[in-house]
C-alpha cells in the first residue's frame, strides 16, 4: 500500500523540503495548512504517519499529539531543534513514537519512518479515522469524537455512520445501509433499521451532534 504521511511543521522551506523528499520514496505526503485546528485536517487526510514539530503557531506540537491520540494512534515522529531530554520525555509522555533532533539527516529520517511503519502495520490494515464537519469517526476504536468527547458505538452503528462518513454529502439507499449491516452477520430488515438510525440520532444528539443524520425523502440518509 501507499502510505500517507502528515507533516505538521510550519516553516516552509523545511515543510517542502520534507514533501519533495518522502514523495521520491513513494510516499503521499500532506502539509498542515491551517495550523489552528490540525486535529480536523488530520482526520481528513487520515495519514498512516505524523511528522509533528514541537514550535508550532496557536498550540505546540505537545497539545496536538495528545489531541491526534485521543482519536488514533497513528505513529507520531517530533522533529524539533528543541530536542533537550526534557522535551523528548513530555513527548513520548504524550504518546509520540519517536523524536528527531533537527538538522537530521534525511536517509536517517526515512530508515526510521520505514521501521516505524513496518512495526506498526505489518500484521494488519492501518486504524483510519474518517472526519465530516468536525466529527471523527474512529474505525478501529468503534468511537465517535466531537469537541474533544468520545462516545462509544455499538457495531451496527459503526457501520452505519462508516457508510454515511464515505459518501458525505451523498444520500445512501436503506437498501445499501441494510446490505452494509447484512454484511456484519446481523440480520437487518427495514423496521430494524429504522430503530437502529433512531437509536444512533439519539445517541449523537447526546453528545452534541444535533440533526446529523438527515431523511432524504425516497433516497435514503445522508450526513
């Protein structure tokens, strides 16, 4: 597979430096672009890596690791020229992989993303996380985050909101919503389905999400 990675640094120079460099290695690579609210941009992108520096503009590359981590674990690489043994320890305390010291050397950098990623994805498929209007949807945790609350999602409604997230903006058929959940061995008919999209709207006005979930009249539900 073709991994993504996320470099959160706001100098530029080093910021393209990164890109055009991982991208020869075959690597997608996305800059941070609005540094106030990396947490929305990361779940857009869902990466399968971040590369975090610790001077950033708003909030430091402490808060958004321990933000990234309340939604992923996705492996977070610091690169900081700031890279003093307390610095390091509050990093790994966080929930960071690992910390590179800048200047580094950019062979260094890449053998160390490549272990990171082998260790980390090689007996599976990497835990994505989808976003749609602030709203993370965690695939591998079966979570919903909005304003920093984590709500928990039964199976049915992990997949119901996993089809809804794929196709934002789009109504999805309740046939297509019931072959999603068919798929799951739990049998679903249309009254079932129905109380099961209650239950999640329920659920999600709960925490916050109000008229999430919208009725397409004759199509189906969209998000």
């Amino acid at each position: 597979m073709k991994y993504r990675i996320f470099i959160v640094e706001d100098d530029e120079t080093i910021a393209n430096l990164l890109k055009k460099y991982l991208s020869s290695w075959g690597y997608d690579v996305f800059l941070a672009e609005d540094f106030s609210n990396i947490l929305q941009e990361f779940a857009g992108k869902a990466p399968q890596l971040v590369l975090l520096d610790l001077k950033l503009p708003f909030y430091n590359g402490f808060h958004w690791c321990e933000e990234i981590r309340k939604v992923s674990q996705v492996p977070v690489i610091f690169i900081s020229s700031a890279a003093d043994n307390m610095n390091m320890v509050m990093a790994m305390s966080r929930g960071a992989d690992d910390f590179i010291a800048k200047p580094f050397d950019m062979d260094v950098l890449v053998a160390k993303i490549q272990a990171i990623l082998r260790r980390t994805y090689s007996f599976g498929n990497p835990g994505n996380v989808l976003e749609h209007k602030g709203a993370v949807l965690n695939l591998s945790r079966a979570t919903l985050t909005w304003n920093g609350e984590e709500t928990e999602l039964t199976r049915n409604e992990l997949r119901i909101l996993e089809l809804l997230f794929s196709q934002a903006g789009k109504p999805v058929s309740r046939d297509a919503i019931m072959t999603k959940l068919w798929e799951s061995d739990s049998f679903v008919d249309d009254n079932t389905l129905t109380v099961n999209i209650t239950r999640l709207r329920k659920k999600l006005e709960a925490a916050g999400l109000v008229d999430f979930i919208i009725t397409r009249k004759g199509l189906g539900y969209m998000v």
